[in-house]
C-alpha cells in the first residue's frame, strides 16, 4: 500500500489525521491537512490507510475507452 502513494491521494495517519499528498520523495510524503492547507512532513510508514486513491491518467483513459465500447455496443 505505501508503495503505490502518489500525489493527489487522501490519506489517514497511524495518529488520526486526514489529508491529501502534495509531495513524494524517497520514504518522505507531505501533506496538506486543513482549510489553511497546512503542510506537513511525514515518513511513509506513518500512513494507516488511503481514503480515496487518485487513479493514473492511464488508467482514466482505459475507464473511458471500456466506457465508449460499451456505448457502441448498445446502441447497435
């Protein structure tokens, strides 16, 4: 799970608090965290679960591609 972080991502800590990835570097993320969107720095291993993954932009493309096959197939 910590290995496929990517930015975008909200994420909750071991401790309880929520925020989303703005930065990925070796075994450090940063997050932002509040209205203010305060930052803070992080090791990987302090994250206990993603809420809510970011899917890839490849990804997206292939949702949208099985999307628009289905379409086709309906309307014939």
């Amino acid at each position: 799970m910590r290995e496929s972080l990517s930015i975008g991502d909200e994420i909750i800590t071991i401790g309880g608090i929520l925020g989303r990835i703005v930065k990925i570097k070796d075994d450090m993320v940063t997050i932002e965290v509040g209205s203010n969107k305060t930052k803070i720095d992080m090791t990987k291993w302090a994250i206990g679960s993603v809420i809510n993954k970011v899917n890839s932009k490849n990804e997206k493309d292939e949702k949208d591609k099985k999307k628009k096959n289905n379409k086709n197939k309906t309307s014939l």
